[in-house]
C-alpha cells in the first residue's frame, strides 16, 4: 500500500522550470515534501530512475503539470503519465492532481499526454485550471493548497483513531523525510540564515500555515496534533497562534533536551509553579506599542538594548518576564512550561489594562521552542503581535523583525 506520508512527485516540462520552482516552494510552505527530477535523479539512466521512484510506495502523490509543450516530451508521455496512472488505479491511497497550465484546456491537455487522460477524465476529475502564463507564487499556493487538501485525507484514512498527526516544521536546516510524518513543513528556502523577509513571513508562510490549520481542521478536527522541529522561535510561536487554545485542539510540541530526552509540552499539563515574576515600567507616554522581554534561556535584556531604535516603535511600556533567582533556567516538565506560558500572557494582559489604550504587543524573547508554542496559543483577543527574530552578531546579538501575527483574528 501506498504510505501516504510520502513525497509527491512533480512532473513538468523543464522549459517550466521557473514554474516548477514556485510549484514546489509552495509544496514545501504547506508541509508537503517533493521529488523533483533536477534535484533529486542521482547519476543513473533516467527512465530506470524515474521507473523506480514512481513505483516506489513512499511516492505518495503526483502533480501532473500539463502545458502545451509536454506533447514534446517523451520522457513525460512515455514514462510519467503511464507509469502515475498505473498507481492511481490500483487506488491503494496514491493520487494524482492534473493541473491545466499554460493555455490548456481539457482536450488540448489530453492531446498533449497522447489521450492517455481523456477529456472526460480531466472532466471529471474537477481538475484545477490556471489561467496565468506564467504563473505566479499566489498560483503556485493555490495548487499546493489542492495537494495539500488531498494529502491530509490520505493520511487520515491511513492513520488509526486517536492518533495524532505529526508535523514537523524546519527554518534553518532541512531534514530527511520520515514515514509517518503527517506534513513536513520546510521553509528553509525562505530564510538566509536565521532571517526570512516580512515580505516572505505576509505573502507566502502566514498563509501557507493559515491553510495548513484550515485543512487540518476540516479533516479531522478531533485528531490530537504532535509538533517537533528545528524552527526558529516566530515561527513555532506562529504554529501557536495558528492553533489557539480557544480553539479547543489537542496541540504538543515534542520538546528535546539534552540529557533528559523528548517530553511532550502541551496546555493540558497541570500547571506547576516556575516562580517567574513579571514587572511593566513606563517608557514613552506618547507611544501605544508595548515590550514583552522574556528571558528564559538567556537574559535578552542586552541583545534588545543594542536593538537599534530606527527599527523599534516608541514604546508605551516595558514588561519584563524572568525568574528572580535563575537567569537561565531550566524548564523541567511540562506543567512548569505552561506556567510560565500563562504568566507571560498574565503579564500582556495586565500591562494592557494599565496603561491604555495599546497597539502592538513586541514578543522578545529567549526561550525553549516548546514554550514559545504555548504562548503562542494562548495570545487570543491580545491584539496584533510582532515577533522578532535573535541575530546572534557582535557578542551579545540584536533582534529584527519577524512574523507579524493576528492570533485574535
């Protein structure tokens, strides 16, 4: 059978390769893993190659990108298109999404893959049409959305009632594909370093995981979710806002630490006492912005000090989350983490009672990934949220600006 946990295969004609690109960084944005032939064909005949990979049971999908010109390509007509119909009708959890591009229409899609798809069929299949020549990334997402959609039904007509979906999401460094991981977001390749762009943060990642939770939602909205990976702090804190507790889902970060192994950090952990405090002082009357300094791993009072001003509003106030007695602190279970996820949030909410009226909260922070999903969670009706990323430079670091978040949305 099929594992539908596998790497969709994308099939194009390589005068689209620019297409192509976008196609698969909008596979990646939703958590959807891929074979390309330019990357992944090692050193071997390619019809035996492509012959392997397509009967592979770890392809889980296809993507059939068909433009006028794939009636020129032998390798698509004669090796591809055979050999994904072959799979899709032993229906054992492998799909196929024939997309037309580039002009295409039903029939001249057919004509282009010698009918071995018929008019009728692309018909039916309710197959998605592109009408941009070429396409744009907004396209791209659009189809990606489709597979993505696809995918997750796969999964959970393959995956036992109560378990949960596992999805790992990566920002720094890619990771092998694992079986049984539900979605594998990869949004390295929208980062340089530690640093994503707010233009990649707005128009491609906050609504590639905006569709993600709608997706996951609308498939099983009982199924309990465990989330691991290497990611920066915004974007796990994102994952968190994504899935707020309001919502009602079982969400847990499956958090690693060195000598103590992987825990599970969840909101259901009965809380228990961190003994972190908070304190808010006054800074600029004239300003609605407020600071949240979080020091948990570290003291990120220094890094945010040599922040340079020309990037920071005026801020209203400062409020600063730390333990009295540990500057770094270790955060053993997961019923410590949630209590200082729910502090951190008691202390946003009573800075914003005291000196109103308050704009954007500012989340500076130093702290395990796991706990960053949990505060994120709990960010509901705070306002908008701007998340900032730690660049460790000359000594003690700075911070930039990262995913601007809308949790009360």
């Amino acid at each position: 059978m099929t594992d539908a946990t596998g790497r969709t295969f994308i099939s194009y004609r390589r005068s689209r390769t620019g297409e192509a690109a976008l196609l698969i960084a909008a596979h990646h944005d939703h958590g959807i893993p891929t074979w390309q032939d330019v990357k992944d064909l090692e050193q071997v005949p390619t019809s035996d190659a492509l012959h392997e990979v397509l009967q592979d049971l770890f392809t889980a999908s296809a993507l059939l990108w068909i433009t006028p010109d794939v009636k020129d390509s032998d390798v698509i007509r004669k090796i591809e298109v055979p050999d994904i119909l072959k799979r899709a009708t032993r229906r054992d959890g492998f799909f196929v999404v024939p997309v037309c591009a580039g002009g295409t229409t039903y029939q001249t899609a057919s004509n282009a893959v010698d009918e071995q798809l018929s008019a009728d069929i692309l018909s039916d299949w309710n197959l998605l049409k592109v009408a941009s020549d070429p396409i744009s990334a907004a396209d791209a997402a659009g189809v990606a959305t489709r597979v993505l959609m696809r995918r997750l039904r796969a999964v959970h007509a393959q995956t036992a009632p109560g378990e949960p979906f596992k999805i790992t999401v990566h920002t720094r460094v890619g990771r092998p594909i694992q079986p049984g991981t539900a979605l594998a977001i990869d949004w390295c390749g929208r980062f340089a370093g530690r640093e994503a762009t707010s233009h990649a943060w707005q128009e491609h990642l906050l609504p590639a995981l905006a569709e993600i939770v709608r997706n996951v939602q609308a498939t099983d909205g009982n199924r309990p979710i465990v989330l691991s990976g290497l990611a920066c702090l915004p974007a796990v804190t994102s994952l968190g806002a994504a899935f707020l507790a309001t919502g009602g889902r079982q969400i847990s970060w499956n958090q690693y630490t060195p000598g103590r192994g992987e825990q599970l950090w969840s909101l259901d952990a009965a809380r228990e006492d961190a003994g972190f405090k908070f304190t808010t002082t006054e800074r600029d009357v004239s300003g609605k912005d407020l600071a949240v300094l979080v020091s948990v791993n570290e003291n990120v009072e220094p890094a945010f000090s040599q922040t340079s001003r020309s990037m920071l509003p005026a801020f209203r106030a400062i409020t600063r989350v730390s333990h009295p007695e540990s500057p770094r602190f270790d955060i053993t279970s997961a019923g410590v983490a949630v209590d200082v996820a729910m502090t951190v949030v008691d202390a946003i909410r009573a800075a914003r009672r005291i000196h109103r009226p308050l704009s954007t909260i500012h989340l500076f922070m130093a702290v395990p990934a796991g706990l960053a999903l949990l505060i994120g969670q709990l960010l509901n009706t705070v306002g908008p949220v701007q998340t900032y990323e730690h660049i460790p430079r000359d000594g003690v670091g700075v911070y930039v600006p990262a995913a601007l978040l809308t949790p009360s949305v």
